[in-house]
C-alpha cells in the first residue's frame, strides 16, 4: 500500500515537468533545475516549468529533499509553485508547496528527574511514517548571471518543521 500512495504521489507531482521541451535558441527557457539547502529541512534538488503570463511570471518546481540528523531522516517530494510580478523573475515572490514526507527515526522521551536521567532511565522510542507537507512563504529573487538567480525564501505551514529558511539557486 506505502509503495502505491508513493507511485502515485510520484506521478502526480512529476505530471507538469514531464511535458517539458528542448527548445531551439529562438524560443525563450521555459525550464530550469533549482538547487535548494534549507536551515531546518536539509537539502533539495528539482526540476521545473516556467510559465510566462502577461504582466507575471509562475515557476511549477518539483522537488525531492532530504534530511539527515542523528536522530532521524526525511525524504519526500513535494511541488512548489512560485509566482513572481514580472517577466525577469527577480524581485519579491510568492510561494505555495505541497508533498509528502517520509520520516524515520528515534526519539528520547520526556523524562524529568531532578539531577539528570541516567543512560538507563528511559528507551528510545522508535517512530516511521508519512506526513503531508502544505506550506506557503515568500522571498526574494536576486540575479547571478543572465540564466541563474539566487532566491532567499521562507515558509510556514504544515510540514516536518513548521517554518523554514531556504537559500536556494536557480538556474
């Protein structure tokens, strides 16, 4: 069942970056790869379709990330749709992002007893399961080079870490 709910979580986030084409010097970009290492939730790499409208511009990103600690690990996918009020893509934008996480690990319990709790006081608790990652946030966009930027990003919602600050660069 866990390998279905991933197969398809797979194929509906990866559905829009398939359709993407190898365009000739006369046609403008309209993919980009994004490089991303957060503050609380590891590294990402993705793919993604940029969507040029009139007077904006929206990036559809799917991302894979990970995350590992010396209690536990996450790994999951998730989209990320990013909307920007101009056609260069720099400046302030706005975000939403929604996936799934996968997490495993173990974790102390509470345990308070005056002095400290000694190694032998309490057992590990291990835990494994998927969490829904749904989260918004917002940034800014500076440029590198003519076909790379930089985007400073934070978001808030509900996901392993409830908030997060992402350096990532785009190009």
């Amino acid at each position: 069942m866990k390998k279905n709910i991933i197969v398809l979580s797979f194929l509906l986030i990866f559905y829009p970056i398939f359709s993407i084409e190898i365009l000739d010097d006369t046609k403008t970009r309209i993919y980009n790869v994004n490089l991303s290492l957060g503050t609380a939730s590891g590294g990402s790499i993705g793919i993604g379709k940029i969507q040029y409208c009139e007077r904006s511009t929206k990036e559809l990103i799917a991302n894979f990330h990970y995350l590992i600690n010396s209690d536990y690990y996450v790994i999951g996918i998730y989209n990320q749709l990013n909307s920007f009020r101009n056609k260069k893509r720099l400046g302030s934008f706005t975000f939403i992002k929604a996936g799934i996480d996968y997490t495993k690990g173990e974790k102390k319990p509470f345990v308070f007893v005056p002095g400290g709790p000694n190694p032998g006081d309490y057992d590990m608790q291990k835990f494994a399961g998927i969490f829904p990652i749904l989260a918004i946030g917002c940034g800014f966009s500076l440029s590198l080079s003519q076909n790379s930027r930089m985007l400073i990003f934070f978001d808030l919602g509900i996901q392993k870490t409830f908030a997060n600050l992402n350096v990532s660069v785009n190009f």
